[in-house]
C-alpha cells in the first residue's frame, strides 16, 4: 500500500460554540476530551494497476494540490492498494475545518465528486459521490491534539 501525507500544522481550538447552520466554524473544535474535530472527505476510485504510479502522479498534480490550495484544508492523502492481478483502488483522503471550506473546494453539492479532465483514462469507477466523516483526535496529517 502506498501513503501520502502533507506535513500541515492545526491549531487547537478550546471550543465548539462559534458554528453557524452551514456549518462555519471559526477555529478548531475539541471534543470533550480535548481532542481535535475535524471533517474527513473520502473519495475512493478503481483504475488499471498497470496506471497506479502514473494515475498517483496525476491526482497529486490536480486533487492534492487543488485541496491543499483551499483555505480550510488541513491536509490530504492518497492511499492505493491492488485489488487483484489488474485492477488497484485509490483513495484520496482530505481533512477539513468546516463544510463551508468542502463548499469552497467541491461547490455546493458537497457530496459531489469532482474530477478533473483527465480522469476517465484511468479510472474504471467512478462514483458519484463522496463520503465525509467527523474526524476526533489526530486524524489529519501533522495534526497534533
């Protein structure tokens, strides 16, 4: 398997109380043990293994730099691993302050995902949407409760 991480610093918020109804938060919530929340947006895709390294290359030139440009990312990964002798499954990873910052980055449907030109010469899936997952503790890289 192969992992990618962004070496990013985050803030610690001491509180969750300046969150508006979009979800807009002015710094990094904690829960009640202290630990960091944050947002995760997983996108997972299915590409030629023989593409892994070259299909890598590309999402870190487009995705990875696109999130890591995005005011209110705190970081993103790709991870990869072979399913069987030709098909590998790709994951991007990108953690996030708030839904508003997602917004930013994927417009308003964001459970949307977004590709970029060249993804379908590589991609077998393509799933329409994404997931995101409330994130407690370390979750984003260089992130440190």
């Amino acid at each position: 398997m192969m992992l990618l991480l962004s070496n990013v610093r985050v803030k610690r918020a001491q509180r969750f109380d300046d969150v508006d109804p979009r979800g807009v938060i002015s710094a990094l919530p904690t829960d009640s043990r202290g630990d960091i929340v944050s947002i995760l947006r997983e996108w997972r895709g299915v590409i030629r293994r023989r593409q892994r390294d070259e299909y890598v290359d590309y999402i870190r030139a487009t995705g990875l730099d696109d999130y890591r440009a995005t005011p209110g990312n705190l970081g993103a990964a790709i991870a990869v691993r072979d399913l069987d002798d030709g098909r590998s499954e790709v994951i991007t990873l990108s953690w996030w302050d708030s839904l508003d910052s997602i917004r930013a980055f994927a417009g308003d449907g964001i459970d949307l995902a977004r590709y970029y030109p060249l993804d379908d010469q590589y991609l077998l899936e393509r799933p329409r949407t994404v997931q995101h997952y409330q994130c407690h503790g370390d979750a984003a890289p260089g992130a440190k409760g």
